[in-house]
C-alpha cells in the first residue's frame, strides 16, 4: 500500500498504527530518501518479521522504494533556505493536505521509529512522534571542528545542522551511524544512550560477480556524479584529467549539481575519450553497471583543514557498491577505516595524490586475480542478510528501554 498525498481517514491512521499479521512495525522518518536505509528496511523485510513504512518529505520513486518498505507516505517539502521557499514550506504545512499527514504522523504507534538526519524536518518530526525512537546519524556533524562560517560549503548550514543533530540525539533513545565506533568520541557531548556502527553491508540482491573484459583497456567506475568544487578537497576534475591522461577511462554517473560546473564536465567529456558521463541510475543497476569495469574508486583528497581523526572513520556508501559490484577498490590512504577493510580482506589498494601520477603503473603491479577471489569472500561477509541479526538486537534493546 502506497500513501501519497491523500486526505488523512481513519483507515489511514489505523494502517499506520496497527502492524500486518502481527509483525513488528518499523516507520523509517527521511527527510530526503536515501540508499542506507534502504538496504536495512529490505533486509529487514526479507526476514518476514516486520512491516516496513517510509514516512518522507521529499520526493520518492515508489516503484524502486516499494522493494523496501510496505507502505509509504509522502509530503513534499523544500529543503532550500529561501523567502520564497519559506512561504512555500508553510502554505504546504498549513495546507489540509499537510495538516493531515502530521494528523496522522501524531497518531502512529509503532513498534519502533527510526529517523535520518541531521536535517530541520528530523528535529521537526521528533518532537510529534509516541514511542521508541532510533536516530540514524547519516553524518555526524558535531564533530567536525571547522569553523563553517569560512567555509564555501556547507556555510552556516553547517550549523543549523549542529542544532538539530543535538536535537535528535538527546530525544532519541539510540543512536546508528555508518562510520567507524570511534567517531562518536570526536563528539563535543556524550551521549547517554545505546550506539551502534552499523557499516552499509552487501544487498544479496545487488550482488554481482564482475564481467569478464573483452579488452585490456582500463576502466575505472566512480558510483556517483562529478563532484563540485569544494573548500579543502582536491579538485574532482583535475583528478579527471589525471587519471584519463594514463589513458584510463573513468566512469561517473549523474550530473553535477552546480550547473556551471557540470558544463566544464560536460566539455572535458566531449574532448577526452576517457573520460565518461553516464545517466543517474539506480543503486541496482548502477552495480549491474559498474560490475563491467575493473576498479572502484573513491578519488576523493582532502586537505589539513579538516581533522584527520573525521577521514579516518569516513565510510561512504559507495564502497560496498563496489564489494556488490565485485570490483577491487582503489581508496585514499588517508581514509583510514576503509583501509583497514581493504587490507584486512584483500580487496584493494591505497594511493595517496601524489600516487595518481603513476596510477597505471601501480595498478598494472597488482594481484588482480587474488583480489577478485578475495571479493567473493567479503561478499559473503559483509552480507546484510547475516549483519542484520546485529542491528535487531540493538532494536530490542532501545524498546526495551523505552517500555521502563
């Protein structure tokens, strides 16, 4: 069943109140939809123990994200900090469509919510929600010790983003994040409550054993779009032109989100054949995809001006799309919680900025074939199907706490 947009009834409020055949019923909270919490909710799914809703305030693809979650319901938002998109959000919240989706938000009794942020609809929702409730920690912002005021991106978002992550980890009674356990250390408060690291993991579902090449070109897949230019991190684009001057293709997928910047991308890839623009896809078949190249790469270098403890404990999604991808994974040393994974299960290879020179030469150094064995063993580690048994625990004691 699908909930979008509709006036609130009281079948509605009983759908999101009472749990199908007796299972336990989770209602994700998502500012915006994303791929880390999807993975849970169909793993979760998959074992025929809970319902799952997605409760969302911007738009959803319902036909992929109906793979995950038994319901959804949906009032589109914006996310921008503008006049005009300030008396949009409140004509929209006012509205009888928007006063009934909260109608019915202050009306669910789940078994548990879990709610993404840091984000102003998180901080929002939090305060209208009865029961246990876990806060997902997509990043964790607190510890970043930049001054966000001198810097281009995020700005002073950075600290509206503070005051709400402080919000939904104090009303929370447990907190999940994706990065390495010692991050919530780098905190500048302690929190009281259950934590756990949670890594993003294998969708079995997503996993893929990589194509057989029909030549010895090498391709290189980044599973995202091109990145803009940003204070402290190293040009995207001159690591473009780095890389494809080895004659090595290099994949992207999706536009740029700066409009100015996505046409200087757009006229590097009309006059460099290595260089390669795909379109957005899916998760899925962005695996699918990427399962025909001959690496991942996570060609992200940040400079001094960010602490090194926040690098270290960094773990983008994007690495485990290259574990199902079954693809080795070229990652910056200075990320030191990915390096201990890919050294720990053989699955890759480190480089520093200075090494991206001599990229080709290091690559063709390479155990390639141990490698790819080795991905098939980590596969079947870090399937979710397995790592979830974890993650449940952590959910019954939160409840537990919460029925005291």
């Amino acid at each position: 069943m699908n909930v979008e947009n509709k006036d609130a009834t009281k079948k509605q409020i009983k759908d999101f109140h009472v749990s199908l055949n007796g299972k336990k019923q989770i209602i994700f909270i998502e500012p915006k939809v994303n791929i880390y919490s999807y993975r849970i909710a169909r793993t979760l799914k998959l074992t025929g123990k809970y319902e799952t809703v997605l409760v969302s305030f911007s738009k959803v693809d319902k036909q992929f994200f109906s793979e995950a979650y038994d319901k959804i319901f949906v009032l589109e938002l914006s996310h921008k900090i503008n006049f005009k998109d300030l008396s949009g959000f409140f004509r929209t919240v006012l509205s009888k469509k928007g006063r009934d989706f909260f109608k019915i938000m202050r009306k669910m009794r789940p078994w548990l919510f879990q709610l993404t942020g840091p984000d102003l609809f998180s901080a929002m929702a939090i305060f209208l929600l009865k029961g246990p409730k876990v806060y997902l920690a997509y990043d964790i912002w607190c510890a970043d010790n930049r001054n966000f005021l001198f810097t281009k991106n995020p700005g002073i978002k950075g600290y509206f983003q503070e005051f709400f992550e402080k919000i939904c980890f104090r009303m929370s009674k447990g907190a999940i994040h994706k990065t390495h356990p010692d991050e919530l250390k780098l905190m500048p408060y302690k929190l009281n409550t259950p934590t756990i690291s949670f890594v993003p993991g294998c969708l079995y579902e997503w996993t893929y054993s990589s194509v057989k090449k029909k030549n010895k070109e090498i391709h290189l897949g980044w599973a995202g779009w091109p990145l803009d230019e940003e204070d402290g991190r190293f040009s995207f684009l001159k690591v473009v032109k780095i890389i494809t001057s080895q004659k090595i293709h290099f994949h992207v997928f999706g536009p740029c989100i700066h409009e100015k910047e996505e046409r200087e991308f757009r006229r590097e890839a009309s006059k460099n054949k290595y260089f390669h623009i795909h379109e957005k896809m899916n998760p899925k078949g962005l695996n699918e995809k990427i399962a025909e190249y001959d690496y991942g790469i996570l060609p992200v270098f940040i400079d001094d001006s960010v602490d090194q403890k926040l690098l270290d404990a960094e773990m983008p999604q994007k690495f485990f799309n290259y574990i199902e991808a079954g693809i080795p994974i070229i990652v910056p040393k200075q990320k030191k919680f990915m390096m201990d994974i890919i050294k720990e299960n053989g699955i890759g290879f480190g480089i520093n900025l200075k090494d991206l020179e001599n990229l080709r030469e290091i690559i063709m150094k390479q155990d390639y074939g141990k490698m790819k064995r080795n991905l098939k063993k980590a596969q079947e580690k870090f399937d979710l199907r397995k790592m979830i048994k974890e993650l449940e625990k952590f959910y019954e004691v939160v409840v537990g706490m919460n029925k005291r």
